[in-house]
C-alpha cells in the first residue's frame, strides 16, 4: 500500500532538526499537519505572544500533544517587552532540555524572532564556538538577522539554566558536573585501565576488550574537552567583538 504516500507531506517553511528530539519551525499550518503527524511529537512550544490557529491546536490536542503557549503566558504589556531576556530564555531551554517533554518542536510565528536566539542559547549550552552559533543563526534568519540578538546569545550566561533531571544523551557537560565528582571518576576510570592494560589484550574476554575501548574513548573526550575548555578561557580573556569573531577561524 502506497495509498498513504498520496498524502503531501509538507513540512514549514522554516523547519529544521535542532538536535534528536528538538525540532524548530515557524508556526505551523493546517497544510503541516500531516507532516508534524510523521513526528510523533509530545510537546509543541510555542514562544510568540500569539496564538497558533485553533484547527492546529485542536490537531495537536487530539494527537495528545502538549502545546505550551509560553508567550502569551509571559507577555506584559509594556511596549519594551520581549521574549529574548533572561528569565524567558532560561525557562524556555530547560523545556527543551527536558528529555520527558521530548519529542518537542520549538517555533515562533516568523521561525526566527524567537526560536533563533533561543537556539543560539541553546548552542552555548552545547559549548559550540560562537562562529558556528552565529552562521547557524545567519543561515536560518537571513535578512532578518538582529545584530542586538546575536549579542544576546553571545553574552547569555549559560550558568542560569538548570538541568533538568533527564537530559538528552547528546547532552554531555562537563562544565555541570561537579568538578570533584568528575576528577575522581577520572582517576577510578584510569585505574580500571591500567588494570585492564596490565592484561594482553588479545586474551581478554569481549566485555573486558568493549570496556576498555570505552574507558580509552571517555578519556579521550575528556581529554578534548578540557582542551578546547582553556583555549575557550583564554580567548574569554581577550573578548572579542563579534565582527572579529566572524574573521576567526
């Protein structure tokens, strides 16, 4: 049966996988309902001050998809307001953050206004470089582009968002974890190799041999972590503009 196949799946404009379990969009429309079907999603999060259109809400409702309006749940009605501050952002990516509320799909009314920036957070929480942060966020703004939002995400302070019990396994920070805690395991997972390389490793038994490519591959990343981590403090000490940021490679 490609019966179903007849369907047009058509996805918003402004779709994209943020990472496993995160999608971003603009909001959607009846025309993607049968492409956010495909989704099986558990969470729609939806960041402008607006509502999305009641056939989409009633779609999700029946599917038992949770919609958050989290911006008309914040909204003030001052002229100066704006999603793109601290105590909005912060929230908003400990929603996305939170494994139990995946799959979610992040969107705005543009797919840009809001969900860039809050992205762009997301990816400094990621520890990405900020030149990859900023051509991401260029890529799916285009000329919409805010120069005051990308020094949002520049200087957002990531020690403000507080992780959720279960995080998404592509969420590996070390910065998060208890610097003690994370030394001492360090030193028990060296001990454990130089036991396991004490043996010929030919003759060890298949768990053993996994487990020690496992060991070698976490002390690798750690290895590359704390690497990339002092050249990142080093570079924090001479803050650069962000126009000298995009020249650097």
């Amino acid at each position: 049966g490609h019966g179903g196949m007849a369907t047009y799946l058509k996805p918003p404009n402004l779709f994209g996988i943020v990472q496993p379990g995160i999608y971003r969009s603009n909001a959607p429309l009846e025309e993607n309902l049968e492409f956010f079907r495909r989704l099986n999603l558990r969470t729609v999060l939806f960041l402008s001050p607006e509502v999305l259109l009641r056939s989409v809400v009633d779609f999700f409702e029946k599917m038992n998809v949770q919609v958050i309006n989290k911006g008309l749940q914040e909204w003030k009605p001052e002229p100066s307001w704006t999603p793109i501050c601290d105590e909005f952002i912060k929230e908003a990516l400990e929603m996305i953050l939170d494994q139990k509320l995946h799959p979610v799909l992040v969107c705005c009314t543009s797919g840009i206004l809001q969900t860039a920036p809050l992205v762009g957070c997301l990816r400094r929480v990621q520890r990405w470089s900020l030149t990859a942060i900023l051509e991401e966020y260029r890529a799916f703004a285009g000329t919409r582009a805010r120069l005051l939002h990308e020094q949002y995400i520049e200087f957002f302070d990531v020690d403000l968002v507080t992780l959720p019990e279960q995080v998404p396994a592509w969420l590996v920070n070390y910065d998060l974890i208890d610097e003690r805690e994370e030394e001492a395991r360090i030193q028990e997972l060296q001990k454990e190799l130089s036991l396991l390389d004490d043996k010929e490793e030919a003759g060890l038994p298949a768990e053993e041999k996994k487990r020690l490519r496992q060991i070698r591959f976490i002390l690798r990343c750690r290895e590359a972590q704390t690497s990339t981590k002092l050249v990142k403090d080093a570079r924090a000490c001479t803050k650069q503009s962000l126009v000298d940021d995009d020249d650097d490679d």
